[in-house]
C-alpha cells in the first residue's frame, strides 16, 4: 500500500496572521495524525508575505507539541541557505524533543533571490555548487563520525531519516549516488518526473541506509463532495501560483468560483502545465487520478500538497482521502 503525507506551506490569508497560520499548522498536523497519514512535512521559503515556514525548525517544534506519532519533517531545508553543522544541531534538537519521529528533506534550489542572498550573507552560487559535499558532510554530522573535526551536540547519534528532494536530474543523480530516498516536486514542477524517477531507479547504489531505491511524489490533492467544490477551495492556491509566477506574490487569497475558466490563455496553459500531476474534485476522481499517479510512477509514497483559505476544508480534504488509502 502507498503512504500517504501532507505538505504544508502554513500559508498567511488575506485576513491572517503569522500566529494564525502556524496555530492551523499545528491543528492540521494533528488532523493529519488522526487520520492515518505518515509524515507531515514543511518548506523553507523566505520574504514570501504568504508563507509563514521561514524558520523550519522552529515551526517543526511547534508542530510536534500538537502532535504524538506522525512523523514530522522538513520538505524541504535549502542547503545552500546555511551551514550543515548548524542544520544538524537544529534537527538534532528536533530529534531529542520528539524521538524517532524527524525527516529531513534536502534541496539545493536556494529559494531567494538577490535580496535575500545578501540578507542571509551567501554566496548562493557558490554554496549551490558545494551542496553535494554539504550533504555528505550532513549527514556524517549525524552520524557522529569519529574523523569530523568537531562533533554536534545536538545532532550526532540524531536519528534523522534523510531525503533527497528535487525537481530535476541533478537531485535524482545525487540521491541515487548516495543511496538516499528521492522525493519529487510534481506539485510545482512536473515536467522532469518520469525521467528523474528513472534517473534514480536506474543508478540508485545501495548505503548503510538504505538497500533500494524509495520514492516519494508530491502532488496537489483536493477532495470535496463535488467536484465544484473541490475546484473551488484549490483556486486559492491557484491563485497564489498564477500571482508567483508573474511576480506578485501575496497572501493566500479567497477561493473564487469559476477562476480557471476566467483566466487569460497563456495563465490557463502556465497553470495547466504546472498542475498536470494532481488529483483534484470528488472522490472518485481524486481516487482515480491518486491511482493513476501511483502506476505512472511506482511511487512508495505520496506527499499531498495544496493550501485552503478555510483550514477546514482541507481537513475534510484529508478526511475524504484517508478514507480511500487501502485502495491506493
């Protein structure tokens, strides 16, 4: 059976806050728990005003408070962001706090421009090239490595399950060097993933970790009563996507009826193009297209993504698919 997971970007609406959006992060988290899904996972994204996740660590921790046995991850840590010894200390304090149950999910994409470049202090190009040998370094960080210079504390002997996130080759190569898990971005970059998926499974070497390749997607999921409905609470997200993509980022705004059919053709292509890999509307056809994704891909795992204005809709979002899991 193919594990089920939830994404989320703890999205800011028009009329939130901050506290408010990592106050449903949490609820969310603890829906997603009950409910039977695996992990729950949260992406680093910085000066986005409609994503409250900039600070992973510190959101994870919050998180966990509210939740028991869900495993809790970061979908990603942008590497190129900051420092590996730091990044373990942060994990390995996750991990003491809520033992066995913390992901970490790596990417080398910086998810900054220029300005936050230089508000981070990096030299993004340079540390986007060194990422291979930050990962590695990571990730003997972790294990305590008796031939580091220096130990971290929190974070050797942490048991952080590690994974390889990408929407590319590269990331699908390196993953499959390092007999890491390879997760797929398909929620917003579809366009490499049978390739990517390919790439991994065919030059996947085995480590102490893991014995096979294991792959996980990420997709847009919504499940309503109608398909309507469905439509009408991811427009949301559709929204954001479109205003991102045109360079005007904003908080998450309220669903509009109707918005795909209202958009201009070259918004409608960029959009269809970008939400290929989804499962949108009842239930049956979100359980059809779940299904569909499964055989395309052979994934062991789908990590759902996608942002409500109403947090209670994508909790009876995720009521709707926990429901069909054993048929997927």
């Amino acid at each position: 059976m193919t594990l089920l997971s939830v994404l989320d970007f703890a999205s800011i609406t028009e009329d939130g806050s901050v506290a408010k959006s990592l106050d449903h992060s949490a609820a969310l988290a603890k829906k997603a728990e009950d409910a039977g899904f695996h992990r729950f996972w949260m992406a680093e994204h910085h000066a986005m005003p409609g994503i409250a996740s900039a600070a992973v660590s510190v959101c994870l921790a919050h998180v966990g408070q509210a939740t028991s046995t869900i495993r809790l991850g970061a979908g990603g840590i942008m590497l190129p962001n900051h420092n590996p010894f730091v990044i373990a200390e942060q994990f390995g304090t996750l991990d003491a706090i809520h033992p066995g149950r913390i992901d970490l999910g790596l990417g080398r994409a910086p998810g900054a421009d220029g300005r936050i470049a230089r508000a981070l202090r990096k030299d993004l190009h340079r540390s986007a090239e060194a990422f291979p040998q930050d990962v590695v370094e990571l990730r003997a960080l972790f294990e305590g490595d008796p031939q580091l210079p220096l130990q971290a504390t929190p974070g050797a002997g942490a048991r952080i399950e590690m994974w390889m996130l990408g929407s590319s080759l590269f990331g699908a190569q390196l993953a499959a060097i390092l007999g890491l898990p390879y997760a797929f971005a398909a929620h917003f970059a579809p366009a490499a993933l049978d390739e990517a998926l390919a790439t991994y499974r065919e030059r996947f070497e085995p480590s102490e970790t893991l014995d096979r390749p294991r792959v996980m997607v990420a997709v847009n999921a919504y499940a309503a009563d109608t398909r309507e409905d469905a439509f009408y609470h991811a427009s949301s997200m559709d929204q954001s996507f479109v205003a991102l993509r045109t360079g005007n980022p904003g908080r998450l705004p309220k669903p509009v009826r109707g918005y795909r059919d209202d958009l201009p053709a070259q918004a409608q292509t960029m959009l269809q193009a970008t939400r290929s890999v989804s499962a949108i509307g009842t239930p049956d056809d979100v359980r059809q297209s779940l299904q569909s994704i499964i055989q395309r891909t052979g994934a062991d795992e789908l990590m759902l993504s996608g942002s409500t204005y109403d947090p209670l809709a994508r909790h009876r979002s995720l009521d709707i698919i926990a429901g069909m899991a054993g048929d997927l």
